[in-house]
C-alpha cells in the first residue's frame, strides 16, 4: 500500500516538474522513488493488511508488486531515450508512473470496483502512450485500435461485474465467494457474469481468440512502449485474472474451466504458429508474447498449490527476459532502421556483446536450461501435470518446440548470416549494464530459483 | 568434493580460455583438458572398487521442491568419467594442426560441453540430470553451426530441434515418476526409482516410451536416426568427435541408470520391439554405410550400427549385455575418434573424403597406412583389439534375450568388415594417384594422436580387466536389483 502512495506521488511530481521547471532531475527522482517503493513494498510482506476491504496487501500482491517495480526499473533504464524529448518529457513520465499505479492495484484488489479502476489506470495511459510517436501513422493505428478494443473488452468486463452484482449482491471478493459456496449464487445470470469477465480478462492477457488487437497494437507502439506492454501489463493482467479466478470463482470451475482448457490450447498454438511465419521481430515477439499467455493459462488452469507461484515465477522470468529482447529489438531497429529478422545478420561478428546476451534471452524464451525460462517452463507443465491436465502438457510441449523455431531463427541470423555493413552498432553504456545485468539475473534465476519460488 | 571439481573445472577453464587471445589458446586448452584428466586419475586412484557410489555430493538445491544437487560416482560413472576426461584432450590435440577462426570461442565451447557431459555422468537426481543433458546441447549446437561445413544453419537446427524434441519427453516421463514419488516429492535418484518401480506395468511402459525416445535421438536407434548423419558430416572435426565419442554415451548411459531400473517392467513389456529396433538399425545402417562415397558419412553410419548393437545388448538385461555395453561404450568412444580422425588427416592432405578419388596412399606414407590399420581393425573387431571384448559379450547377451537376433545382430560383424576393409583398400592400397601422390608426412601431433588411439586400441583388448574390474560390481548390483524388481 505504501508503494502504491508513493507511485501515486511520483505521477503527481511528473506533473509538477512541468510548472516548477525541474525537468532534467526528473529521471534520477522516479528511478530513486522506485527503489524506495520496492523497500516500502518489502516492508509488507507478512503484514496482511487490508484497507476498507477494497484492497488486500497479502503476500501474493507484496510479490507481484515487487516484481512489478523491478521490472519498471529495468524498463525505465532501458527507455531512457523515451523521456529525452522536450516536449513531451512530463507527459510521458506521468502516464508511465500512472499506468503503474494501476497495476499495482490490480494485483492488490480485493473488491470488484478496484479492480475496474485499476484495469482502467493502466489501460487509458497505455491507450496515450500507444500513440506517442504522433507523426508515426502505424502509432496511430495502434492506438486507436487498442482503444476501440480496449473499450469492448472493458464493456465485457463491466456488463459481468454488473451481472455478478446482481446475483450476489456485492462486489466484494470475499463476500461473493460466500455466496458461492452458500450456494446462493447458481443462477444463470451468475455463470453468464462470470463467462463475461472471463472474456474481459482474456482480452487484457491477449488469450486467443481475443488476441487479435495484439500483434498490430504491439508493432505499430514505440518499441519502448511495446516493451512496457508485454511485460508489467501482462503480468498486472495475469496477477489480476489470477487473484479473481484462482479464489471466487474457484468453486464454480466447472462453468469456466472448459473455457480456460481450449483457449490455453489456442492461444499456445496460434501464438506459436503465426509467429513463425513472422519476418519484423517486433510482430514476432507480439505472437511470442500471445504464446507465453497461453503457458500460464496453464497454471491458472490448474489451479493448485503451485498455480500462484508458477505464474509469479514465470511472469518474472518472461518479463526479464523481454525487456532484454525489446531494448536489443530497440537498439538495432534504431541504428538499422527497420526490425526486420534480416536486420540481426551478422550482429555476432559486429556486436558479440549483443549477440551473446540476446542470445541467452531467447533461450530463456524458448525455455532452455539454464536459464530462468526453463525453470518458469518446468514449473508450470508440474502444475499442469499434478492437475491432470496431460493433453494440455502435451500440446504445450509441441507448442514450445515450434517456438525454439522461432526464435532460433533469429540465432541463426545473428551467428551464420553476413552482414551487409561491417560497423558495430552503437551501444550507450547504460543499456550495455542494463543488458549485462539482464543476462546475469537469467542464468542466476535458472540456477537457484529458490528465491522467488519460495515467496508464495 | 572431487566430483565437483571434476564438474566445474572445464566450466571454469572454459571461461578463463573466452579472455586469450593469440596461438597459445590451444596450449591452454590442452593444459586444462589434461588437468581434467588428471583430476579423474587422482579419483579413480582413491576409487574402492566395489559397488558403492562414492565422491557424493548432496546439496538442497531447489528445497521447496525436492530439488537437490546430489552427484556421486560408481562404477559405470568412473568409466564413464575416465572416458570422457581421456577423449577431451585427445580432441583437443586432433585441432592443432587447424586453424579455426575465433579460437577461444571453440576451444571454451568444447571445455563447457565437457562440463555438461560429466555432469550428467554424475548425477544422481532428475532434475540435475535433464539440466545437464540439455546443457551439453548448447555448446555443440553453437560448435556446429559456427565451424561446421555446407548447409549447416538447416542441418544443425534439424539435429537441435530432434533431440530437444526427444528430451522434452524425458521431461514429462520425469515429472511423472516425481509426481509419484511419496510426500513432499523428490527428484533424488532413489525415489525415482522405487516409484517407477511401484507402477504398474501399463505406466511403467509409459514411462519407458518417454524416456527411451529422448535416449534413442541421442545415441541415435533406428528409426529416430535421420539427423545423424547430416550432422556428423557437417560438423567441424572436433564437433564430429564430441558427438560421436562421448555425446552418444550420454544416450547408453542414460538407458542403463535411468531407464532399466526406473521402469523394469516397462522394458521388459517392450523389450522385442527395442531390440527388434536395434538390430535392424544394426543391419539397416550397416548396408547403407557399404554403398556410401563419402568417407566421413560411412563413418556416421558405422557409428548407428555400432551403437545400436549397444542398445541391444543393454535392453537385453543380463550381465554379458551390460558389461559388454559398458566395455564397447568405451571402445567405441576412442575408436570412432580415431576414425574421424583419420578423415581428417586425408582431407585436409587431398581436399577430398570421396573414397573412389582416393588410392594408393600406403606407397606414399606406409607410417599413416599401418596406424589406420590398428584404428580399422579395432573398428571390426578383430580379436586382441579392444572392440572385439565388447562386442563378444554384446553378441553373447543378446543371445540370451534371443538367438535369432543375436544372429542377425552378427550380420553387422561382417558386413562391417566389408565397409571398412573395402574402403580401407580403396582409400591406401592400390596404385597411387595425382591427388594422393603428394600425401604429407604426418605431423608430431598427428602422430601423438593416433599413437595414443592405437596404444589404447591394443592394450585394452589384450588386457580388459583393469576396466571390467571398475565397472562390474557396480553392474551386478544394478541387475541383480533389476531381477527383485522383475520378480525373478
């Protein structure tokens, strides 16, 4: 909660900077303000707090929070050029710390009302942002449409919410798991509500058959941007659909986990198998991003004793191992002008430090050991499997298989194919500890994953 | 403790050798290798031969799981070990006279493959072992597709996709048996065992499917054999000899400890099929090697026949089968590096492997023609030469599973001395021609290599007991679990 005080402060000080003219300080203050928000995160572990029953500070919400602001902290160092441009410099900062402020509600909601504020924090930014690069026309489009589709998507979820109300009589979590299993919500309207939100949700994770705004939306947002979306709102989304599904609606799986089973079993599929055919490297990684949905609807399928654990390991893991793909994505889409498979030929002979790193992360991606991919990829199929789900294990397993397709081709590129320059691409200095650190945290995450499988 | 230095001193030295720059690369390279070797000496020096597992190791890894770094070393591991730290520097010395470019990347590459390899020799829980199966995938992936020959982007991705493919099965058939395992489940090597034990046979043979595939890619058994080929020609040399020498074991050994006690029942269930399997990939890749040009691709599929003999005798459960397995892994390792070695040496003299274009190169360096004639006669098996321990015991435990495969499993002996002797006369008897008149003298260290290979090569086929004596306790308690666990 203090975290969330202290992001809410900082978005209002982005404001502020425009009329007190500190601009230039403003970078350092918001990468200080998030380390102090990770240590008043910490605090809370352990403390269960709960604020007018609308938010709930369990241990669950402390991890994600945490894995939310470490992950904005590499993304802000990666986006650094984004917040270089005069003109728009406190309006970017305030969207972003906004749209944080969101997700950390959605991952700490306890009543059905915070979760639709928080889901609207972090999706009315990242609508603006979508479009910040306003002379861009394919910016544009990614806008508009994640808007139009947003609002569908938020009209889904409102209209369950609504019809939830009306069975239950509440909108507080607690109080309609009590009615679930009081048994006084078996009604139609109850299943319907529930089979809404579900839709809603899924749009927000981009499940299929309701990816579709993803790969536009993805390819068309500034690199940066893009990176921010299919990391922390993924994970926000995730931890959001999680907390909602994984306890209230736990006791009537049998109206939705039919559902969940087939659109896992899409969504790893399409994912995967579009991606392929894919030649811009953002738009793979739009389709990658849709697969990796599909890994931990696996885990929210199951629905055990691991489920929580293995999403929070397996969002960490995939965030970690995104935000490294998207800044060398970034890096090289900048010096080579297009994000073109083709544009990573030679990156070994010109920038092996690139090369190298960006090479552990797709392994990462693709779920190799040792990496952290591996791990958070191990640990979800256990899941899986100890819910009995095997056919869906099975389908996961020659899902992953066609994505090492996908992002071996990239290897490829970059180690066998020549380069039609022979210039290294420039590197600032802080992208290149940026990246080294990233590359270290996925080798030690495979390696002793204890610490974060520990937490829930 | 030795068992981890054992494990992470290639890691480390591979590393190391990523900040050297210049010719001494190599040098360094071969030092570490030979420490490493040095290292296995000193274990196997203070190794009690019987059948305990000794040097171990057991560490809580991923403790919420029942995740543990547990290693230790038996009798099939030292072998294995020995194997592994002997082939490397040999290797390492075949690359002396090639100039790869980027030469610490190679040479790093091959020392952290080696660190993978001994780890899964070594290890003693699921999980470790998968991580360091896959591990030893990464190195050589990258060996061959940076150093290798023509076509290699496709081919090494076809190879990389396989056996991934095949061990992502494993996985599953791993995570199985640890969801059976009592409690808070463990990976350790003993509960998986008494709960693959404690299946029924309808699971076991589940499991048996799942783990028998991700080690018939590795070794590879027919049908699942397709990439080798292609992959073994296209590798650099060094790679040819990581995969054929030591990486194919990473498959045999996998079948004796984490296949045959995991899921008795299961191999006896499917025990014809297998064999059945085996065997014709014997005769299948036997007469495909007869009809080959390329002298390196005859090899490779030398190689399938030889291994998938291996396979048989293994499946078969007895004590000649699996002693004979453990003695032609070994065999197999140091000949099949000799070979392409030898493939080596012909093709950067003549530019060519294409055996018709070649003859007459005894009349030129009678000194290369006899070492080859050492290294082919331990490849048929000739008596008094290490591959005829192994492969007699192998004939011998298949025979008891089932004399008529057995006997068509012998096919493979004459007909591999029909591939071999046939090349052999085509490639150094005969009239000498233009390509092969100016055949070099051999190099000091071509000459160490194949000196080293061919004192191997007699000594232990006239006096195998040293090495039986290693492996065979360790061998009659594994089966002697096996026939508890049969209910023999």
């Amino acid at each position: 909660m203090k975290a969330l005080v202290l992001l809410s402060s900082l978005g209002v000080i982005a404001l502020l900077a425009e009329i007190f003219s500190f601009k230039k300080l403003l970078y350092p203050i918001v990468l200080l303000g998030l380390v102090t928000a990770f240590v008043l995160n910490v605090f809370d572990w352990d403390t269960n707090h709960t604020y007018y029953k609308m938010m709930q500070y369990d241990n669950y919400a402390v991890a994600f929070t945490g894995v939310i602001i470490v992950v904005a902290f590499l993304w802000f160092i990666m986006a650094e050029g984004f917040f270089k441009e005069e003109s728009n410099l406190t309006d970017h900062f305030a969207l972003v710390l906004f749209a944080l402020v969101g997700a950390v509600m959605m991952v700490s909601y306890n009543n059905m009302a915070m979760l639709f504020l928080g889901i609207e924090i972090l999706s009315i930014p990242m609508y603006i942002l979508a479009g910040s690069s306003k002379s861009d026309i394919s910016s544009n489009e990614a806008a508009f449409k994640y808007l139009i589709m947003g609002a569908f998507a938020t009209g889904f979820l409102l209209f369950g919410i609504a019809l939830i109300y009306g069975a239950t009589g509440s909108f507080d979590l607690s109080e309609i798991a009590d009615a679930v299993s009081a048994g006084t919500a078996s009604t139609a309207i109850f299943s319907v509500g529930v089979l809404l939100m579900l839709i809603g949700m899924a749009f927000k994770v981009s499940a299929a058959p309701f990816h579709f705004w993803a790969p536009d939306v993805y390819q068309g947002a500034p690199t940066v941007i893009t990176a921010f979306m299919s990391t922390i709102v993924k994970t926000a989304a995730f931890a959001a659909f999680l907390r909602l599904f994984s306890t209230t609606f736990m006791e009537v799986s049998g109206t939705w986990m039919n559902v969940v089973w087939v659109m896992a079993a899409l969504t790893l599929l399409v994912g995967n198998i579009t991606a392929v055919v894919q030649t811009s490297t953002k738009r793979m990684l739009a389709y990658s991003s849709v697969a990796h949905a599909g890994y931990m609807l696996l885990a929210l399928l199951a629905g055990n004793d691991y489920s929580n654990s293995a999403i929070l390991f397996y969002a960490a893991a995939y965030s970690i191992g995104s935000i490294g793909t998207f800044c060398i994505v970034h890096i090289i889409s900048n010096a080579k002008n297009g994000d073109g498979v083709d544009s990573f030929n030679g990156l070994a002979k010109t920038n092996p430090f690139l090369a190298v790193v960006m090479t552990i992360a797709l392994l990462s991606l693709a779920g190799i050991p040792p990496t952290a991919g591996f791990f958070a990829k191990y640990y979800i199929f256990t899941s899986a499997f100890v819910a009995g789900n095997v056919g869906l294990v099975l389908i996961a397993i020659i899902a992953s298989l066609v994505g090492v397709y996908y992002y071996f081709r990239l290897i490829i590129a970059m180690y066998f194919k020549e380069s039609t320059s022979t210039e290294a691409v420039p590197v600032e200095s802080n992208h290149k500890l940026l990246l080294l650190f990233i590359a270290i945290i996925i080798i030690v995450m495979g390696l002793f994953p204890d610490f974060v499988i520990k937490l829930l | 403790m030795i068992t981890l230095l054992l494990i992470f001193f290639p890691l480390v030295a591979g590393l190391l050798l990523l900040f050297v720059k210049g010719p001494q690369v190599k040098t360094l390279a071969l030092g570490a290798a030979i420490l490493e070797f040095a290292i296995a000496v000193f274990a196997l020096g203070h190794f009690h031969q019987d059948a305990t597992t000794q040097f171990e190791w057991n560490y809580a890894w991923v403790q919420s799981l029942g995740i543990t770094f547990h290693v230790g070393i038996d009798g099939i591991s030292m072998l294995l070990v020995l194997l592994t730290t002997f082939l490397v520097p040999v290797i390492i010395l075949t690359s002396f006279k090639t100039e790869h470019k980027n030469p610490s990347a190679f040479y790093s590459l091959i020392l952290i493959m080696q660190m993978a390899l001994v780890g899964v020799f070594v290890s003693l829980d699921g999980f470790l072992f998968y991580v360091f199966w896959e591990l030893a995938l990464i190195p050589i992936y990258f060996i061959c597709l940076l150093w290798g020959g023509e076509d290699r982007a496709r081919i090494t991705f076809k190879f990389f996709v396989y056996t991934l493919a095949g061990s992502l099965f494993m996985l599953g058939g791993l995570i199985y048996l640890y969801l059976h395992t009592p409690g808070g489940h463990s990976f350790d090597i003993a509960a998986l065992y008494s709960a693959g034990q404690s299946l029924d046979v309808v699971h076991q043979g589940y499991v048996f499917w799942a783990m028998f595939i991700a080690f018939a890619v590795k070794m590879p058994v027919f049908p699942f054999h397709t990439w080798q080929p292609d992959t073994y020609t296209t590798a650099p040399t060094q790679g040819t000899m990581m995969l054929s020498g030591i990486m194919l074991k990473m498959g045999t050994f996998g079948v004796i400890r984490w296949l045959l006690p995991l899921a008795p029942l299961g191999v006896e269930k499917y025990a014809n099929l297998a064999i059945g399997l085996a065997v014709f990939g014997v005769v299948y890749a036997s007469c495909i090697a007869i009809v080959q040009k390329d002298f390196k691709r005859l090899i490779a599929y030398s190689s399938i026949a030889h291994v998938g003999l291996i396979a048989a005798g293994i499946l078969s459960m007895n004590t000649q089968g699996v002693q004979g397995a453990m003695i032609q892994m070994l065999s197999h390792g140091v000949n099949v590096v000799g070979l392409f070695f030898i493939v080596d040496l012909i093709q950067k003299r003549t530019n060519t492997r294409e055996i018709a274009a070649l003859g007459g190169i005894r009349n030129v360096n009678p000194q290369f023609a006899f070492l080859f004639l050492i290294v082919l006669l331990g490849s048929v098996a000739l008596p008094l030469t290490n591959g005829f321990v192994g492969e007699f015991l192998l004939l011998n435990g298949v025979y008891q599973f089932n004399p008529w495969m057995a006997g068509f499993a012998g096919l493979s002996v004459i007909l591999g001395a029909v591939y071999m002797l046939r090349s052999y006369q085509s490639i150094m008897l005969g009239e000498t021609n233009g390509i092969t008149s100016s055949f070099a003298p051999l190099e000091k260290s071509e000459k160490a290599v194949l000196l080293i290979i061919c004192a191997a090569i007699i000594v232990f086929g006239v006096f195998p007991k040293p090495l039986t004596d290693i492996v065979s306790p360790a061998v009659d308690q594994l089966l002697a679990g096996l026939r508890v666990a049969l209910g023999h």
